[in-house]
C-alpha cells in the first residue's frame, strides 16, 4: 500500500490543490496523510477532512521534518511518499514510481518535478551531491522543448533526463521511500528543521546499501516560489548551518580528507555571493553554529570502511573539476 504524506502548515488554499490532485490520482486503496503542523484554529485539519484524508494534529508548529515523521510513524503503507503542501501531482505518477520497488535494493525513487502552472521547465530530476559540499536539484531551470501539442507528461524532456537511473537521493517535497529502509537508517532529522533533511536521509541509504532512481515518467507539478519565498535572515542562517552539518556528518573519513579543499574553495564561493547579496552574516552564523555541535556531530558519524566508492553513491566531483 502507498501513503502520500503531506506536511502542512497554513496554506490552505495550496492543500486544497495538491489534495484535489492527489485524491483524483492516487492508486485505489492509498492512503493520505495530511500532517497539521500547529495551523491557526486546525484549518489544515478541516481542509482534509473535506477530501477524505486522515489528519494528523499537532498543537504546535514543530517544522517539517517532526511534522514528517508524525506522518510517516502514523501511516501504515509499505511504500511511503512524502509531499509538499504546494505540489500538484499529475496522472499516472505513483503507478509509474511504485514498480522500481519490486527490487529490494530500490530506497527512493524521485520523480519529475516540474515548476508550475505549466511545466515548461524543470525544478529537480532527483537530488545530487558535490564532493565539496554542495547539494542540488538535478536539471533545476532546465527549460523543456516545447513540441506541437506537448503538454505536462509528454514528450520533449531534454537529455540526460529522459530516461530513468540511478541518483544520489530525492527530495522530500516529492519523493518516495521503502519503509523498511526507513526503519533500517532512521527518519528525517528533526534539528534539521527543514532544508537538507532529505540530503542527510539520501546519505543513510546510501551507506545502508540501497539505491534511489530517477523516473522520468512520474510527474509532480510545483509551485517553487510559494515554498518560502524570499528567505529571510533565520532561514539563510538555518540552510546555512544544515548544508554544513551534512557534509561534517556524513562523509566517510577517506573521503573527508580528499574533500577538504573542495569545501574550503565551495566557502569561499558562497561566501563571496553572500557578501554581495547582503547576506553574509546569517550565512556566517549558520556555518559556525557546526562548531558548537562539533562533539555531537563527531558522535554520530558513522564508522565506514577505509575504501568507499563514493561515486556509486551519486557523488559527483565539483563542476569545476
């Protein structure tokens, strides 16, 4: 069985669009979670009740990562997918996702996302990551060809990005994971907040031994600008301080070493973009925020062998390389 979990706060007017999608094409016997993250007098709770999906309340706001594992612990489906609030999944995107898992070393499988109203260009293909630190969304600003009568589904993906393969993760605005794997590695890590929550899982699973796949063919429309909008100083200071924390977390000792002085030229990179946006000094305090956690993120590093093939993972070396 399949639960499509959705985080949400106030937004209604988008739960409304993304649960009308998803209630019209889910596959027969899905379950919907809809996880109400402290929404003002439980309007998130209201809302999914009108479209017969189970709500999920919780008293405060706890962010989404906590809101997403409330969801997760409180579905029952074999195949778990976690979505936005501000996605609009289109026809035939579960049925053409759901297959991949017949194999059991399948942890993820990340769908076309596509920026919304009309899909014309791509917001991710799956996730990637860069030895030096930098995570992303495959394809991102990927503006599609527009043939003769082509629409959202059809023909016209530029390449690499027509077929499906193997990818480094996928993102928790729209991805689907085995629940076993789950259960194996851990969920989403709740101090995260949100940003890079899903990089942090990508990584587990990838140590644990399971794959993520792209598929082309599943396809979930996004509205990319009402995510958060324009980010403020605690949300810079915040994506700042998660992107650090993964790399000092996750990647194997080996790899860490040989990955040094591709991180410090990737911060001096950011930190010169930031200077010029005016943004340096939450980029700043988000980075050395690690320091202060430096004891505990060295306690939960995980032991790895001395020989990792990082690029099975998905790890890319750096665009500059």
């Amino acid at each position: 069985m399949l639960s499509i979990i959705i985080p949400t706060h106030q937004r209604t007017d988008l739960l409304q669009k993304c649960l009308r999608a998803v209630t019209r094409h889910a596959p027969k016997g899905s379950e919907i979670v809809v996880v109400d993250d402290g929404s003002p007098a439980a309007a998130a709770s209201a809302t999914a009740l009108e479209f017969g999906a189970h709500p999920v309340r919780l008293r405060h706001r706890r962010g989404f990562a906590a809101a997403a594992n409330v969801g997760i612990r409180a579905s029952r489906g074999d195949i778990v997918e976690m979505l936005n609030d501000d996605t609009e999944v289109q026809a035939g995107w579960a049925d053409a996702a759901l297959p991949w898992f017949a194999d059991e070393t399948i942890g993820a499988v990340a769908p076309l996302v596509l920026v919304w109203p009309d899909g014309k260009i791509i917001d991710s293909a799956g996730d990637r990551y860069y030895l030096g630190g930098v995570a992303g969304k495959r394809g991102h600003g990927t503006i599609l060809p527009s043939p003769p009568g082509s629409m959202v589904g059809g023909e016209g993906l530029p390449l690499p990005y027509t077929q499906p393969c193997p990818v480094f993760g996928t993102s928790a605005a729209a991805g689907f994971y085995r629940r076993s794997a789950l259960a194996r590695v851990g969920l989403f890590p709740e101090e995260f907040g949100s940003y890079f929550e899903d990089v942090d899982l990508a990584f587990r699973l990838q140590r644990a031994g399971f794959r993520a796949m792209y598929e082309p063919a599943s396809r979930v429309l996004h509205h990319v600008s009402a995510s958060y909008g324009r980010l403020g100083r605690c949300l810079i200071e915040r994506q700042s301080c998660n992107e650090e924390r993964v790399f000092w977390r996750n990647l194997p000792a080996s790899v860490l070493r040989r990955a040094l002085a591709k991180h410090l030229a990737v911060l001096l990179g950011k930190a010169w973009r930031r200077l010029d946006e005016g943004t340096l000094l939450p980029w700043m305090f988000g980075r050395l925020r690690v320091a202060w956690e430096w004891q505990t993120i060295m306690q939960e590093r995980v032991p790895m062998p001395s020989e990792i093939d990082v690029a099975a993972w998905g790890i890319e070396e750096p665009y500059w390389s």
